[in-house]
C-alpha cells in the first residue's frame, strides 16, 4: 500500500480510467463533459505532489480529447481533516509544473487543464474554489490576476443517501463512502450494516470479490487489526461470499507482521460476544440495567464476564452477580 490506506483506495479504485470516468462525469459540468471524449481518457505516469505533503495529498494525472484537442484533467485527492486555505495556488503550481514538462517534451500550444479536487473530511469543504479569490484585490488590478477554478466533489458535505444513490457503479459508490465515513466515530459494525446494499450489488459487478477485499483492508488499515473479528463476523452476516475474502484478509495482515493484532482481535470479538450474551441475561433476570452495570460490563475480561454468568443464574439481585469473590 502507498504512504496512507486513503491513498492506496484512492489510487486503486481511481487509477481504473472506468471508475476515473464515472467520478469526472459526476463533478465537471454537464456542458463540459458532453464535449469530452472518455474514449480517449487515459491515465498519465508520475505525481507532481511534493514528497513533504504525500501525507495529506495524492495525485492522478489523465489526458483526453475535449471537442477534438488534447487537454489534461489533474485530480488532487485531499486526505487531511481540514480544507487547505492554499489549495487553488497549490494546485496553479502543479499545474505549471505539468505545462512545464509539455515545453520540455516539445509542446507548441499549451493543453488545457482541468483541476479537480476530491476532499472528505467531515466538517466539509470551507475555503475558496477560485484562485482570484486569494487576492485583496484593488479597482483595476482583476485583469492582471490569473482566474481559474477548481472542479470540487466534497465528500464531507454530501449525504450518505447522495452517495448510495449517484450515477455510478457499485465499486465507486462504496470506495467513496467508504472515504466519507470511515474516520468518523461510527462503529465498524454499524459502517457496514450500513453499506449491506451497496455490497451485494459489488458482488454483482466483475470482479467484485476483489474489489471488497480492497475496500475491507482499507477499513482494517485506519481503525486497526484488532477490528478484524467486527468484521469478519459482519461481513459473513452480509453474504455468504465472505468466507474467502475475510481468510484471504487474514493471511495478509499475517504475513504483514500483524499476527498478533488479528489475533488480539480474535480475541476481543469473542470477549464483545460474551459481553453481549452477560448484558441480554441479566437484562432477563433483572429488567432495565443501570448505567453503571452497562459500563462495568463493557469494561470487563474474560475471567469476570466467565464468572457474572455463572452467578446470574442463581443470584437473586445485581449485588450477588457483582459482588467481590
């Protein structure tokens, strides 16, 4: 994987002109797009981003036809938690940095390009999308000022539903949720109950097994290996089609080193199930339970939670399942 998981997914899913051409339909404008050839898209080597910020930056760079001439379309994925101030005069050096390479290799007439911008932190998209709007600019001075604008898809700003719902298939609609809301604070359970839909139609698509396995390590890589057993145990509930997924997950994050997280993970699946199984009986046994009782249960080991469910099937209150051995 590339220096960040946001990276790899990105890279993986947009490096794929197919998908590329589904995200550019969806953020150009509709008179722009019905000019340009998708024909002819391709992706371009080399990333113009520079080494200090691969952190919170990556780049794709694509050519096609646009009513008939050579243009470029430069996409800057932004992965950091706030929208940069800076982005349009960031984006005007990579983009004189990509002219300058066409006057190397003999260019004549300068290509057009179209700067796009994909961000998905969770408060949105807050600065300018022009770059004169960088200037305090005096009567008189605009004609001297360089005017552009970026081609924005805030990810931070849209709603799930938007998301599920966009015209594009079934691997874009989930790699961008999967970017939307996987930093958040939601459950990994409840993130892919929340995408059941969008997973059985990716199992539809060619190649769709692939594809989950990809968007699954992605969701492995920013909350942890010790996530593995929420997920196999999620996923399997999905689909049936999981079973060789999860296991080919497994034997990566192993060779990787992280045996022992999978491991830990493993184990604290099981301890969330006994959790669980502790927190329905006593709820039988008892009725409503106190908050204290919750958080004490959720905090609990094995040895303990072992030993409140042999006590509960006698006990005659809390106080005899809780009390000290």
């Amino acid at each position: 994987m590339t220096a960040t998981p946001h990276d790899a997914l990105f890279k993986a899913a947009f490096s794929q002109v197919a998908y590329a051409a589904e995200e550019l339909r969806h953020v150009l404008p509709p008179e722009l797009v019905a000019t340009m050839d998708f024909s002819s898209l391709s992706l371009e080597a080399g990333s113009f981003v520079d080494e200090a910020l691969r952190a919170r930056y990556t780049d794709l760079l694509f050519s096609l036809r646009i009513a008939g001439r050579e243009a470029r379309i430069y996409v800057l994925f932004e992965h950091q938690s706030n929208a940069d101030r800076w982005m349009a005069l960031r984006l005007l050096d990579y983009m004189l940095r990509i002219w300058d390479g066409c006057v190397a290799e003999g260019a004549m007439v300068l290509p057009v390009i179209i700067p796009v911008v994909l961000h998905h932190s969770e408060g949105g998209w807050t600065a300018a999308t022009r770059f004169e709007a960088l200037f305090d600019l005096s009567p008189g001075a605009a004609e001297f000022t360089p005017h552009f604008r970026f081609a924005l898809d805030d990810l931070g700003a849209a709603s799930e539903q938007a998301l599920r719902e966009r015209a594009a298939s079934a691997y874009t609609r989930l790699v961008l949720s999967a970017l939307q809301q996987t930093r958040g604070g939601r459950e990994v359970r409840e993130l892919l109950l929340g995408w059941v839909g969008l997973i059985h139609e990716l199992l539809r698509e060619p190649g769709g097994k692939g594809a989950l396995a990809l968007i699954l390590r992605y969701l492995l890589e920013v909350r942890g290996a010790a996530e593995f057993a929420t997920i196999d145990t999620t996923v399997r509930e999905i689909t049936a089609e999981a079973g060789d997924v999860m296991q080919t997950i497994a034997q990566m994050l192993e060779s990787r080193g992280m045996a022992r997280g999978l491991q830990e993970g493993r184990q604290e699946g099981r301890q969330e199930g006994q959790r669980e199984l502790v927190l329905r009986q006593l709820g039988r046994r008892f009725g409503d339970l106190p908050a204290t009782v919750r958080q004490r249960v959720a905090m609990a080991g094995g040895p303990e939670l072992e030993r409140w469910a042999e006590r509960l099937l006698l006990a005659g209150d809390l106080d005899e399942v809780f009390a000290t051995p």
